[in-house]
C-alpha cells in the first residue's frame, strides 16, 4: 500500500476539482469537492486495488476524509488480515 496508490485512485474515481497532488495528506476531501457518490466509487476502487473489504463499522466519512485517513484504515484492515 502506498500513498501514491491510493492518490491515483482518488484522481481516477473522486472527481475533485483541483489536482490531487497539490492537496496535503491531511486536507479533507469532502472539503475539496469530492461528493458522497464519489466516495463510494473510491471505496469500491480501494477494496479492488488493495484486495480489502472495509467493514460496515468503518463506513463512515471520517475514514475516506484524507488521503492520511484512507492510508490508516487500509493499514488497519491489512494488520488485521
């Protein structure tokens, strides 16, 4: 897992509308423009890449707000495997 995995998928799937390499690890996304129907084609894209299923406790705006936030909980879900 890498944060340059996981900024490519927000590129191709969170439709935000400035570049996300420009945005921090910790810049809220939500904020940058990316919607809900976004987040959840980024959900689908990260279970694919990372082979991962994000369980319904962590299916919440807090765990896909920043790229740091989508690092943590694939970590965790990796850790936990």
């Amino acid at each position: 897992m890498s944060i340059a995995d996981i900024r490519a998928i927000l590129r191709a799937h969170a439709r935000i509308p400035v570049d996300v390499e420009g945005l921090g690890d910790d810049a809220n996304l939500f904020t940058a423009g990316m919607t809900s129907l976004a987040s959840v084609e980024v959900i689908l894209a990260l279970e694919e890449k990372f082979g991962i299923e994000f369980p319904d406790q962590m299916m919440h705006r807090k765990t896909f707000s920043s790229v740091s936030a989508i690092a943590a909980a694939i970590a965790n879900l990796k850790a936990a495997a």
